[in-house]
C-alpha cells in the first residue's frame, strides 16, 4: 500500500496515517488531545510525539479537560518528572492553562469542537489539487486565522504552522497526497 512520503515503516505512524490523521474529529477530548500533542511537537518530529501518545495519555488523564484544569503544583511537578512525556516546562504550562481556558470555550460555545471547527466554517476544507510533498503548506490564512483566534483567548503553543497541523490530524483539511492510496 503506499502512503504519503511522511509516514515512514514505524508501525504507530502506519496505524496512525491509516486509520485517524486526516479523518473528520468532532470530539472535545481527542481536539484538545490533537492540539496539545501538535503543539508538544514543537521543535521535535511528529514521530517522537506519537511514539510518547500513550505516555501522555496516561500522565494527562487521558487528555481529560476538567481533570487537568485542576492540576496543581504536585501535578506539574509530576509531570516535569515523567521520563515518559516531553518535559518542556513551557510545554506542560500550556497543557494546564490551555485546558482552562477550554473549559471556558465549552460554557460559551457549548463545545470545543463547535468554536474550532466555527473558525474555518463548519466542515473541512477543499483538497488542495494535485498535492505532493512538495506544494504541501506550512500554513494557511485559515490556519492564521485559527492562531490568531487561539491566541487571543490566552492559548498558547498555537503558531500557525502548529495549527495547520492539528487542522490536518483532524480532519479539517485533507492533505493526503496524490501519490497516497
């Protein structure tokens, strides 16, 4: 079968390529998981992430909102010691006060999903024509637009490129390429 150039032969990328990125997500829990994952990969490559998502799944509560809104000092202390996860203090900060301020998009909006997918109008966007590795965008007006949006609520770790990424794990847009079965 062949696969964007991007996924390599590591299983977890096989499985993660094939059978979730790019695939619609509606859900509050797996957003904010994507978000917080793309936002850890920073620097790093997604594969470093994806091979840590089991660790972080365990270390953030299975990337539940109102349980890492609580955290305290304990717990980012915990964390910043986890062998497991990516212990970038700036990182982990964000995760807690990201997870906040969703709390606070979920009384407004009614959900994480709505106002997310609200920002690029509702449904995923237009395939780009024709798409290889060469013509595939870093960013987007759209995924300006997200940043921008993400940041004045007080989000952090959600550049534009950062954005256009998490937009392409959740099925926003469909960046599969043309070589891509």
């Amino acid at each position: 079968k062949k696969r964007c150039f991007w996924v390599g032969n590591n299983p977890l990328m096989i499985e993660y390529h094939d059978k979730e990125w790019g695939r619609p997500s509606y859900e509050d829990r797996h957003l904010f998981e994507m978000l917080t994952l793309e936002g850890a990969q920073a620097g790093l490559s997604w594969e470093t992430v994806l091979n840590k998502r089991e660790n972080f799944r365990k270390a953030f509560n299975n990337f539940n909102i109102q349980k890492i809104a609580k955290y305290k000092s304990k717990d980012f202390k915990c964390l910043m010691n986890n062998p497991g996860i990516i212990r970038n203090r700036l990182k982990i900060e964000s995760t807690i006060s990201n997870a906040k301020i969703t709390l606070e998009i979920q009384k407004e909006y009614g959900s994480l999903s709505k106002y997310l997918w609200d920002i690029i109008g509702g449904k995923p966007l237009p395939q780009i024509k024709n798409l290889t590795r060469k013509n595939i965008p870093a960013k987007t007006k759209e995924s300006d637009l997200m940043s921008k949006t993400l940041k004045k609520r007080g989000f952090r770790f959600v550049g534009s490129t950062i954005c256009y990424a998490f937009m392409q794990a959740v099925g926003m847009v469909n960046d599969h390429t043309i070589e891509c079965d």
